[in-house]
C-alpha cells in the first residue's frame, strides 16, 4: 500500500507546481500589459496637455535616463541632463535593487518594448511564419552590440551634454507617440527609419532588440552578474530532452547550463516548459557565491559548473 501512495504524493506534488506556473505566466502578462498600457496613457496625456512641462513626457519614466544622467548629476552638483529628471535617478535605484535581487526580470515582466516584441512574436506565431534562426556563433558575437551601443550612448551624452540618443531610440520613438500626434517625415524619419528596421526585425527574430541591441538590457546583463535570485538547472533530474529551449525568447542554451545566464530576462518560459518540475529552479543562490562554497568544502573550482558565458 505504501508503494502504491508514494508516486500518488508526487504526482500531486508535480500538478500543484504546474498550476503555479500558470498562473504565474498569466500574473507575468497581465503586469506586462498594465505597464505597457500606463506608459501608453502617460505619452497620450502628455502630448494632449496644453499646458507645457505640467506632465511628464516618457523621458522622465524611463530608468535608462538614470544612466545618462547620473554623470551629469555626479560631476555637476545636482545637475541634470536636459529632459532628465529627479525620477529617472528613482527608477534606476529601483532598477537597480531589482537587477540585485532578480536580475533580467525588469525586461520580461516590465518594459513595455519587451512586451510589444512579444507580441510581434505572437504575431508571427498565429500567421504561421517561420522565424528567422541566427546561427549560434553570429548570435554569441550580436550579443556584445548592446554593449557597444551602451558604451557609444554614454560617450555621447557626457561629450554633448544632452541626450543624444533621445533622436534614435526606438522605444521613445514608438512610445512616445510623436508619430501619431506630431508626425513629421522631414525631420524624424531617421527616428521612423530605425524605429521600423527594429520592429521589423523582432517581428523575424524573437526579441532582436532586446537580445543584440538594446543598452539597458546591457547594464542590466552586466550588474545582473551579482544577482541573488536565478535559475538554476539539477543535471542529475534533467533528462537533454532540450524542450526548456524552444519557448526561451532570448534563445539561451538552458539545457547545457548549471545556472542561467545573467542574460535571461526571467520570463520563467523555460520553467514551465520543463517536463521534470524538480529540474529548473529559482533559487536564492547568486553565481559570485559558488567559488566560496566550494573553496570552503574544499572541493577543487571546476569551471564548468559556473554561469555559461553572457555571450551564448
């Protein structure tokens, strides 16, 4: 009788964990949506206002123009960037306890561009069209363009002292909803031109922007590196059937990993898509501590059990 309750147990146990996954997917794109759509309302309201300066434009909800202004601030004595503000230094310290804490969760539960990206792959989906695979060494070198652009953004923005980038961004281009209420061909179509290029890309590669390009998603991945919360992989549970791959939206090698890149955007797809409930896990174990537990269990570092390289 005992055999016959003990894999009833775990039966169940593998059922209430699959509804928790559930109903965490759902919690995941109802707060992607309430962001979207807040950011959405805040862009209508302003460029309705007739009153200029009485709301703010998406500049200032923007945690990214933390990053650009935070030199300015430093080294100026208070002083912002032009179209930055007090807020954008807020939202970047609470980007930044959230990195420490979850790492990439900011891009797959909260930014809008993400959200509008994983609707252009469903999109995709539901007209049955194939996307567009990059090869695993061209996808590892891509990678590093979000560095780049990270780097190039800042250098910029302390030589010119303003916000260089604010003419190129496609998330301020498209969310900002200028092209709908101040549409003007001659002087921003190199903004219309990026902005297109970008969705027309996500549209054939699932998150191209967030994956090749985007220089918040590279701070993020950067600091993401000291991140407590991650998902780790039980080697002696998994059985290679790879299917934790196929749903990951930044196309991570999840099933040859221990531990998650600080490339992943903690959408938890892979988590669910695991056939054993017991093999992927989000765990309360940060990467930079593992050299310390082994040295202190004297066991020799073996570098094949640490994070697989951001670059993959």
């Amino acid at each position: 009788m005992a055999a016959n309750i003990i894999p009833l147990k775990l039966k169940s146990s593998a059922r209430d964990y699959r509804k928790r996954i559930k109903w965490t997917q759902r919690s995941r794109r109802i707060t992607q949506l309430a962001f979207a759509a807040y950011i959405i309302s805040m862009s209508v309201v302003h460029n309705l206002s007739t009153v200029d300066g009485a709301t703010p434009s998406i500049d200032a909800l923007c945690p990214f123009g933390g990053i650009e202004t935070l030199q300015r601030f430093l080294a100026g004595g208070g002083q912002f960037i032009p179209k930055t503000h007090l807020s954008n230094l807020v939202l970047l310290l609470g980007l930044t306890i959230g990195v420490v804490l979850a790492g990439g969760a900011f891009c797959g539960w909260v930014c809008p561009f993400g959200t509008l990206q994983d609707g252009l792959t469903g999109l995709r989906q539901k007209l049955q069209l194939k996307e567009v695979r990059v090869a695993p060494k061209l996808d590892r070198v891509l990678r590093y363009g979000r560095y780049l652009v990270l780097a190039l953004i800042l250098i910029q923005t302390i030589s010119t002292v303003k916000l260089w980038f604010a003419d190129f961004d496609p998330y301020r281009t498209i969310f900002g909803l200028g092209w709908l209420f101040e549409f003007n061909l001659e002087t921003n179509w190199p903004a219309y031109t990026i902005a297109l290029l970008i969705i027309g890309g996500s549209f054939l590669i699932e998150r191209a922007w967030c994956r090749y390009l985007c220089p918040l998603g590279g701070a993020i991945s950067l600091l993401g590196k000291l991140s407590f919360l991650r998902i780790r992989r039980t080697g002696e549970s998994c059985k290679g059937c790879a299917l934790c791959e196929r749903p990951c939206p930044v196309k991570l090698p999840i099933a040859t990993a221990d531990t998650l890149s600080s490339n992943c955007i903690g959408c938890l797809e892979c988590v669910a898509a695991c056939p054993r409930h017991d093999t992927l896990e989000v765990r309360l174990a940060p990467v930079w501590l593992d050299p310390l537990k082994k040295r202190k269990c004297g066991e020799p570092q073996d570098a094949s059990t640490l994070e697989v390289s951001d670059a993959r």
